[in-house]
C-alpha cells in the first residue's frame, strides 16, 4: 500500500492501493481498517475521485465521511 500523504495533518485514512476499477483504504483506527471501494460500490465516478484524492494527499477521509460513508464494497 502507498502511505497517505496527509497534507493537513488530520486525516484518519493511513494508506491506499490504487486498483484498475477500485481503490483500497486502510484506516488508522477502527475495528475494521481496511475498506474496499469499487465500480459496484460505490460506483465509477466515485472512486475515481477517491483515487484522485488518495494521489492528490489531501480530503479524501472528508469525502469518504461526507459523501461515500457506509457505501463500501469490503472491510476487514
């Protein structure tokens, strides 16, 4: 997994993986840290805006928290 950047310093999410049609996001805390995020759910457009800001380093646990919320494919 490639570390956050976290510009701000405030954000929860630790680490992302990039995938073709999905993007993977490991939490800090949680009982459950690893969130699979894909094309099914919650849908294309969405996790492209989520890997461009995982790339970008800056509000995607906001947008995650936001607009995403429980709408995830996976977690472990």
């Amino acid at each position: 997994m490639t570390p956050y950047k976290n510009t701000n310093g405030d954000s929860n999410v630790e680490a992302y993986e990039i995938g073709v049609d999905s993007i993977t996001v490991r939490f800090m805390s949680g009982t459950h840290r690893n969130y699979l995020y894909n094309s099914a759910r919650p849908g294309t457009a969405i996790v492209e805006k989520m890997k461009a800001l995982a790339i970008q380093g800056h509000g995607l646990n906001s947008y995650i928290s936001t607009t995403v919320r429980s709408n995830f494919a996976r977690k472990w």
